[in-house]
C-alpha cells in the first residue's frame, strides 16, 4: 500500500481529469522526442521496494513536479515497480490503488504541460533476460499481463504520455550480455509493445520507447537493438553516465576535461549513426554525474551533454534520486523535501541549451578542434584532436578543395608540427607541410594548405584520417587554436 494522503483523489476525479489531456497532434516520433526536451526523473520513489517512501524519499506531491516545470523542465519521466503492488501474483494483477496513485503522479506532470513517461522498472523481471525459455514465457506473461492493464487505464491520454517497456533489461548482474540476450531483450520489448497496442484507444499510436541490453549506449548493444514489427511510433530508450570514470565512477577523475568531451561525443555521433539518421529517435531516459565536490565541473559536464542529444534531436533526462553530496549515485540536484533545487547551475546548465539562451558555438561544424592552452616539448604532441570517426569534431570527408587547417602557437616561429594519424589503413603518421606562417594575436600561427595535406597523406580523408595532432620539434610550444577552415 502506497501512502497517498497528500494528494489522493479518488477514480471518479481522476476520470474527470483524463479529458485534459486526450489530444493526439499526428506527431511522427521522430517529431515528438524532439520536442520532450530536457527532462527529470522522479528516482528512487514510484520504483522503490513496497511502498513509495521505502528508499527514503517523501510522498511525491504536486508542488514538486510544479517546481521541477517551473524551472524549465519539460520532460518527466516517472519509473514504477508494478510487482510490489499486486493483488494477485499469479495473474499479475495491479491492485486499483497503486493504479490510481501512478495515474495521479502523472496528471501533476501533465497539468504542468508536460511529456511524462512511465515504465517497468525494477521489477525482478528487469534481471531476467534468459535464454531459457521457460524463463522467457514467465517474463513474456508478465509483461503482457502489466502493459494491457496500464494500457487499459491511459488509453485515452493523449501523446503527451509515453510507455516505456521495461527499464536496463539484463541477465541478472550482467551488464556486457551476449548476442542471444540481446535477441530476448528485443522479444521482450516485442511482447510489451503488442500488449500496449492491443488495448485500443490511443495506445494504436502512442510512442512507445523500447531499450536496448541494460539500456547501454555501447556499441554491440545498439546494433544488436531490432524492432520486430512495422510500428513507426517507437523511439529507442538508452541510458549514458558517460564518461564512467568522470559521471559514475564515485573513485574516478572529478574534473571535466576535453578527453570526456571526446568520449562524450563518440557516444552520440554512435547513436546517430546507428539510429537517428535511419529515422529511429532516440531518448536518453537517463543520465548524470556523481558529486564529487566538482559542481562547476558537473555544470560543464551537464551542458555538454545537453548540446550532443539536442544536435541529435534527442531529449535527455537526469537521474535524480534525491541524494546529494559526495560518492557514488550522489545525482540529486532538486531537493524534495524544501522544494529547492542545491544544485541549479547543473538544471540551468541542462535547461538552458534546450531554450537556446546558451552559446551553440562548439556545436557548429566549423568550431575550433581545439581551443585552450596545451604545452610540449622535444617532439612531443601538444594537441591530438580525432575526427569523428573516434568521436572527435571534426567529419573527415569534409576536408576538401579549398580548406586548410590553421594553428595559432607561441615558442619558436615555424617550429610546430601539424600531423595526420591513420588507424584505419592509411598512413599511419605523417607530417604536413607548412604552407604559410606569420605572427596575430601576439602569437604566431601556422596554415597547412589542402593541398599539402593532399601530398602528405592522400586524398581519401573520409575513409582514413582518424587523428590529428599539434607537436613541437625540438622547440618548446604552446597551442592555443586548432581549427579547419573552409573557403
């Protein structure tokens, strides 16, 4: 039993609410998940163990949900654990008023005007991707059993309301999987999608978001990710604390650094690729960064990552589970209880990419590869800037007729060194020619004409070049620009 004082309501009011929020717009789904925007989640309370408070949290109330909106949030999204709430356990059978405390705590985002998501997460299926098949049925019953029902109860809500099947599926603790895991996942998510659309209504058109293995971003998850049916209106749902060292790890590095700013950008140039461009949307359901006593730190992380999924027209929601200060799973930023946010830089920093009121400059694909101050010496590499194809800025293939790259350094005139890397068959390291060089800015700077770079390393960028790097000779240097410029 759930303790719903604050704001319960009883069916018939909640009946009277449905009309509200009916309204179907056509939207595609790659149309709609780029509207959510930035979001929130509502962690460790609908999904905690018994009861809604068990894991420490306060009854969710809807002055929270009109703060987190206030704030700019525009995205909600609400994990449930269904199995803790059943009448019956053989039949799967919800019990009417945890039903009717999900719906409520829906409605608070919906009346703010909200995108709000609800799922199957932490249910002891959530570990039990098998392939035993025995296995596979019970989950298959189970999954069937939750969706008709909750299928049942929103089926009038409008499009503003998204079903996501189940949340990190996997083999028990097994967070790599194997390629028959990941063919169960795709049968589950299967299972809940049909259950979904056999209740009618708008459910026939609803999004619905279907994961991937444990819901990684990594790549033989993603490619291994298969809808098994002709539905338009499926986005993929994956979840990213990334880089792991830096969002994750409580042990790992606490400070941004240009490095994560690569890995971050790999993560999703690998989800464009793999879905985004092929008109699969793509929902990055959660996200975050441990506190470290790096706030500052988390703000640039929180903007960065903002930048990527919105480029990519996706929107991403942080994990926020209420608690705050330093170690692992620390991913509070709003606290529940005084309805303040401790950490609102990091909300803004998120929040404010979505309105635009942040400057895009290191989104454009002309920004600097490099901008900053970075030191060596004796043949040592200052800058090593990859492409895109290793989750870099710069798209290869576009390095054409015209074009040249340009560095901007102090030490010794003309002693700096632009290189190309290969990894992929090409040459493996060479040095480009300096086509012209002088003095701005107090500096000195450097071109390297296309055609230098063509006699250097060949014609075939797209396919080949994989890293850049900025060195020193036998000088010390310090760089301070990288950038390729297009005529």
């Amino acid at each position: 039993m759930v303790n719903c004082e604050p704001d319960s309501v009883n069916a018939s009011e909640l009946s009277a609410k449905k009309s509200d929020f009916t309204k179907m717009r056509g939207l595609s789904a790659s149309q709609l998940v780029a509207d959510m925007g930035p979001g929130w989640n509502l962690g460790n309370s609908l999904e905690s163990e018994n009861n809604e408070t068990a894991w420490g949290n306060p009854v969710t109330t809807k002055e929270m949900i009109n703060t987190i909106a206030a704030r700019g949030f525009t995205t909600l999204r609400v994990p449930v654990r269904w199995d803790d709430s059943y009448s019956n356990p053989s039949t799967y059978t919800i019990k009417t008023e945890f039903m009717n405390r999900v719906e409520e705590v829906v409605n608070y985002g919906l009346q703010n005007g909200m995108y709000v998501i609800i799922n199957v997460h932490h249910n002891d299926l959530q570990s039990m991707v098998s392939t035993d098949t025995s296995v596979q049925k019970r989950v298959k019953d189970e999954l069937a059993a939750i969706w008709k029902q909750v299928g049942n109860r929103f089926k009038s809500y409008g499009d503003m309301l998204i079903l996501e099947t189940i949340n990190e599926p996997r083999f028990e603790e097994d967070w790599n999987g194997t390629t028959a895991l990941y063919n169960c996942v795709n049968e589950y998510n299967e299972v809940s999608r049909a259950a979904i659309r056999s209740t009618g209504g708008n459910n026939t058109s609803r999004l619905i978001m279907m994961p991937t293995y444990a819901a990684s971003s990594d790549s033989p998850k993603i490619s291994a990710w298969k809808k098994l049916s002709e539905d338009d209106m499926i986005a993929v749902s994956v979840h990213a604390y990334l880089p792991f060292d830096f969002a994750f790890d409580a042990k790992g590095h606490s400070n941004w650094t240009e490095s994560d700013y690569y890995d971050l950008n790999a993560v999703f140039l690998r989800l464009n690729s793999t879905f985004v461009k092929k008109g699969l949307p793509v929902v990055m359901g959660e996200f975050g960064a441990t506190g470290k006593e790096n706030v500052a730190d988390r703000e640039m992380f929180a903007k960065a990552y903002a930048k990527f999924a919105k480029k990519y027209r996706m929107p991403c929601i942080w994990w926020d589970n209420n608690l705050f200060g330093k170690g692992a799973e620390m991913f509070g930023i709003f606290n529940r209880s005084s309805l303040t946010f401790v950490y609102g830089g990091i909300a803004d920093a998120i929040i404010n990419v979505y309105k635009n009121n942040q400057d895009d400059d290191d989104d454009d694909d002309n920004a600097p590869l490099f901008k900053g101050s970075a030191s060596a010496s004796n043949w040592g590499q200052a800058v090593t800037a990859p492409t895109s194809r290793y989750g870099g800025r710069l798209d290869p293939s576009n390095v054409k007729q015209g074009g040249y790259f340009y560095v901007e350094y102090s030490g010794t005139k003309d002693q700096v060194e632009l290189i190309f890397q290969s990894l992929s068959g090409g040459n493996n390291w060479c040095k480009v020619p300096m086509s012209e060089s002088g003095s701005i800015n107090g500096h000195y700077f450097a071109k390297y004409s296309y055609d230098n770079c063509v006699k250097a390393f060949g014609n075939n960028f797209g396919e080949l070049l994989d890293i850049i790097h900025v060195g020193a000779t036998d000088k010390p240097l310090t760089v301070y620009l990288l950038s390729y410029n297009q005529k």
